[in-house]
C-alpha cells in the first residue's frame, strides 16, 4: 500500500482533504459532501472518534445517512462532515 501525505487545515473535514490535495480515492465523497450519500463512511479509532466528537458531534442528518453506511460501527463518521 502506498503512503501519501497532505497538509490539512484546521477546520478542514476529511473530503476537503481528499479533494484539495487531489488523492485517488474513487467514488468517495461522492455528493461532494451536501449529505446526500454516505461514501465517506469512515470507521475511527475509539481515541479519534472522541476527539472528533467532542468538537463536532454528529448531526441528526449525519446519523440517518450513517444508518445506511455498509459496516456501521459505533466509531463511523461520514467524512465530509
């Protein structure tokens, strides 16, 4: 597996990061994050996902697409969010 490496932003979510710096990830972000998919369902670490949530929590419209994410756990975030 190749490593690649991009310089985030504060306040930048996981799909600015994917689109900014151009990574090859097909099909993820897909609605180019308007909350209208969930291709950037992502599983986090316990430790992150705390970290995430205490800054941003999820959404009532973020938990409905999540419902649909294939592989839900109760780490996953949508990316884009």
């Amino acid at each position: 597996m190749a490593c690649m490496e991009a310089g985030p932003q504060l306040g930048d979510t996981l799909l600015d990061v994917v689109v900014n710096n151009d990574l090859p990830l097909d099909g993820f972000g897909a609605c180019e994050g308007t909350l209208a998919c969930c291709t950037c369902h992502v599983i986090l670490s316990p430790e992150h996902y705390n970290r995430v949530d205490r800054v941003n929590p999820a959404g009532e419209e973020e938990m409905d697409l999540l419902d649909l994410a294939p592989e839900l756990s109760d780490y996953s975030r949508l990316g884009c969010q």
